[in-house]
C-alpha cells in the first residue's frame, strides 16, 4: 500500500508537467482559432518583407502578415483581391486570399474594315483613325469585303483591342466594281478638274521596307501600291522638305506593329463623277475613288 501511495506521490507532478507541455504547444493555435474572422476586398499594392504584404481597402494602405497556409504564386501588385484575416498579437494575420478575376467590358464599335494585317489581327478605320485589333479563329475575314461599314463588340484589352464578334455588316457601295473606300477631311478644290484630301491611313510595309530609323513625326516621301483596299508600301524615305518626283509626302505618326505604320498625308484626287456641292472644306468625308491614269479618280464623296 505504502509502495503504491509512493507511485502516485511521484506520477502527479510527472502528469501535471505533461499537461503543462501538451498545452504550450498550441497556444498560438488556440488563440487564432478564438479570433473573430474578418472580411475584406482591397487591391495588393506589393509586398513590404518576407511574409508580408500591404493591401489598400477603401483607400487606405495596410500592413497585413500571411499565415505559413497561405499562397500567393498568382497574386500579383495591382490584382484586386478578397481575403480573410484576424488581429493577432503580432498584427493583423491573413488566413487566405484569392485574386477576383474581372469579367472584361465589352464595348461597340463601328468603322470601316480595312482587312487584314496579317493571320492574327485586322485593321478597322474609325473616325478616320486606323485602328488594329486582334481576332481570333473565329473571326473569318473572307466573309467580310475590305471598305465595308462593320459594327462589332470588342475588348479593351492591354496590348491590343481584341474583336469578339462582328454584329452588322454594310457592304460598300459599287464594292462589286472594284471601287475602293477612303475617309479623310476634304481640303478643298485644287483645279476645276480636282480636289485634295486629308486623309489618316495605314499602310503596310513591303518585306524589305524598313522603318527603324525615321522617328514618329518625320516628314516622309514614299511610294505605295494598291492591293485590294490595303495600301502597301514599296519605298520610303525621311526628309527635310518635299522632294521631286512620284512621291506622296505625309508625316510618319508612328508604328501599329511590325509591318504596318499609320501616316497622315494629302491626296490629290481627280473630281470623277464625285458631287462636291454638299461638302465644304474642312468636312469630315468618306468617299469612293478608282485607280486613275494619272491619279485617284473620285466616285462619290458624302458627309459621315
């Protein structure tokens, strides 16, 4: 009995160690798990050290500790965020955070289709202004005449605005004959016989055309040829004033990619069979023209 008493004596300060042990292990544990579960939406705005990151929320930047279960492989600076988080003694802990990924805006557009760029893109003129989008294999341009009037729905996307679906189609007036479709602001009348117009377009660079050494701005004289409704060009050269010769001269306004550019030009058009009593100059117009012994003959020409 004596011996038993003794054991006991000497296994209930062993037990009380024990427990002492078993329940310093988990503090921290037990604390989190006491702590009331706050939500919030916020925008990363990048990480300050190891482990912790600072997220604005309603406008006001916060320091914030990641818990060890926590991943952030594809959040990134900028990327809105919803995450869940405690105050901790050492601060405020997030417990898990997820990037809200945004529907994109589709927007409407409506321009003239210029046709294709090359395989993975297309050019649309709007407002006067060349614009390239990307397309997908969805996108089938041998459905679509170069001069027609096209309204789409499109995304703003970062590199390039991207076409995802082509909604009306106006074919161009005459397209059948050949005729191609220009829009520019009307300068006015030159001779009786013709009339000068302002016109933004884009061209395409012929293979061995390169452009690396003009700067957007420069004035140009080139040469180009017509292919369909896209304007290629076979020569180009920088220079100080207007030189002599079969030149177009206009200003470079920059680059669309690789092998296109976009220039700002005076044209020159043999009035044709064009009615210029509803235009004044300095009207914004889109007309119809043909290839002309000499230069551009106009078909028609009309107020947007």
């Amino acid at each position: 009995m004596r011996k038993t008493t003794k054991l006991i004596t000497l296994a209930i300060p062993l037990i009380i160690v024990l427990v002492v042990l078993l329940c310093g292990c988990q503090p921290t544990d037990t604390a989190i798990e006491q702590q009331p579960v706050s939500e919030e939406r916020g925008v990363l705005t990048g990480s300050e050290s190891s482990g912790t990151v600072a997220i604005e929320v309603n406008g006001i930047t916060r320091s914030f500790s990641l818990d060890d279960s926590v991943e952030m492989s594809d959040i990134n600076a900028g990327d809105e965020v919803v995450f869940t988080y405690i105050e901790a003694e050492t601060g405020l802990l997030i417990l898990t955070i997820e990037k809200i990924t945004k529907e994109p805006e589709l927007l409407t557009g409506r321009g003239i289709y210029n046709g294709q760029i090359d395989s993975h893109s297309v050019e649309v003129e709007i407002d006067g202004q060349p614009v390239a989008f990307s397309i997908n294999g969805s996108f089938d341009p041998d459905l679509i005449e170069s001069g027609s009037m096209i309204e789409f729905t499109y995304t703003d996307d970062e590199q390039r605005p991207f076409i995802i679906s082509v909604d009306h189609i106006e074919q161009p007036d005459d397209g059948e004959n050949g005729f191609l479709v220009g829009e520019g602001i009307y300068i006015g009348q030159i001779d009786p016989q013709s009339v000068e117009i302002q016109i933004n377009h884009a061209f395409q660079l012929a293979e061995d055309i390169n452009v690396d050494s003009i700067e957007d701005g420069a004035l140009i004289a080139f040469t180009y040829i017509e292919s369909g409704q896209r304007l290629i060009v076979e020569s180009i050269q920088e220079v100080e004033q207007p030189i002599e010769g079969d030149y177009i001269h206009g200003t470079l306004i920059g680059r669309i990619d690789a092998h296109s550019i976009e220039v700002e030009y005076f044209q020159a058009f043999s009035v044709g069979e064009a009615d210029l009593d509803n235009v004044d100059d300095g009207d914004r117009v889109v007309f119809t023209y043909r290839s002309g012994e000499y230069r551009p003959e106009l078909i028609s020409i009309t107020l947007p």
